[in-house]
C-alpha cells in the first residue's frame, strides 16, 4: 500500500516512519477512503497487505469498508520486527480464518549462516468445508529486504521460506507465498541460484515440488507491480493450486 501510515506520529519511534506518516489527518482520510474504495470493487476473499504502519490503520480501513461499502473485513495481524521503516503486514479476510503466526529460524540454521530472518511476514491457516470435506489453505504474506543492498539478505529469506513450505508442497497441501518479494529479477529469466529461483525451486515451471510464479499467466507489458516499472511483487501458488478439484 506504499507507507499506509496515519497521521499520528506519538506511536511511531523511527524518524523515517514519522517522515512518510500522512502529513495531516484529511491527507490520512483520503488515502485510507480511496485505498477503501479500490478494495471494494475488488471484494476479495482474502487480502495479503504489505507497508502498513499496525494493526490501528488497517482496523481504520476495515471500518470504511463496512461503513461506506458494506462489506465485512476481519484483520488478522501480528507484530513484526522492522524497527527502522516500522513497516508492517496484514490480512483482511472475510471468511475461513483458522489462525496466524510468525516464524524465527533456528539457532542451528542461524548458526550455518544460510539463512536471515524475516522482520515482517505473517504466516495465516484459513479452511472451509466443502461438499466432500474441507480445504485447508496456508499463506505466507512477505515483505522480503528490498534493493542491491538488501541481496544477500533476500537470498537467505528465500531460503528460510523454501526450507519452511517445501514439505508442505511436497504433501500436496494448498500453499500460497505472495508480497513483496522485492527481487528485481524477471520470473522467467531467472538463474538456479538466484532469490526467486531459490523460493520457487528450479526450474520456475510446474513440477510437483515446485511454487509457480502466477506472473508467468500475465503477458511480459502487464507484469509490472511497482510504479517504477518493476515486478517487485509476486503471488506464488503450490501445484495442488494448479488444478480446480
């Protein structure tokens, strides 16, 4: 949602998040109101929110949705740990929601040095019954290290996340990752040993181990996610998600 941030800088520490803040409570207003109306003509079962500030705003922004829209949000939010933007992330959802939480590597894996924690993510379970039982679906919202400066970093993330869901995908089990990914590769450019290729696992294509890149049903003009032209942002399903059963 690039800096959904309020007006109210008391609860803020960073100088950064105080700086990106909405500057007056009218400019807070209308950003929440139009982001609020964008949604509305989406009315998604489940959505994933990246750069929000806490669970206050997207709160606010549920109770536009019901007020001015009539449609029902639930938030499901943990605090992460990004102490120098304050960024956070969030769902809305409107059904099936089972629970959420965050995930720390262990001291074992922080020790070999191959991975990095990630500061903000938010793992969520949501399940419904079905006529023949019921699906279960696990969503992993990111918000990986962004930038050049931020590589080696995001590489590790990717790796946590890939040891965390591979055998989830192994089992065949419904397995969405999405967010800011932040890469600045090209979903089907990229190398073995690349961020991206590490979190799907390579090839970028469908096997029964693998994520898929939903960026690769979009024609290479309508991949951009970013305002400057860039695909930072990607919605990786498990291949169970691949076929409507």
């Amino acid at each position: 949602l690039e800096w959904f941030f309020d007006h109210d800088q008391s609860d803020n520490k960073s100088p950064l998040a105080r700086e990106l803040s909405a500057p007056t409570a009218a400019d807070w207003h209308w950003k929440r109101d139009a982001v609020a109306q964008v949604i509305a003509r989406m009315k998604p079962t489940i959505l994933a929110l990246q750069e929000i500030e806490n669970e206050k705003v997207v709160q606010e922004l549920a109770t536009v949705l019901a007020k001015k829209h009539n449609l029902q949000y639930q938030v499901a939010y943990l605090t992460g740990r990004d102490t120098y933007t304050e960024q956070d992330v969030a769902y809305l959802y409107t059904s099936g929601f089972q629970k959420c939480e965050r995930r720390e590597q262990s001291q074992e894996m922080y020790a070999s040095k191959q991975y990095y924690n990630l500061s903000k993510h938010l793992f969520a379970t949501f399940r419904w019954s079905t006529g023949s039982g019921e699906q279960t679906l696990t969503l992993c919202n990111v918000h990986l290290r962004a930038g050049q400066r931020g590589a080696e970093a995001r590489l590790k993330q990717c790796r946590l996340l890939r040891h965390w869901t591979a055998p989830l995908i192994a089992r065949g089990e419904n397995i969405i990752i999405l967010g800011d990914i932040n890469t600045p590769g090209v979903c089907d450019q990229v190398k073995p040993k690349d961020d991206l290729a590490t979190l799907c696992g390579v090839p970028l294509r469908r096997t029964k181990d693998n994520l898929y890149d939903l960026h690769l049903k979009l024609s290479p003009d309508q991949r951009a996610t970013h305002m400057i032209g860039k695909q930072f942002d990607h919605v990786l399903i498990s291949p169970a998600l691949l076929k409507d059963n």
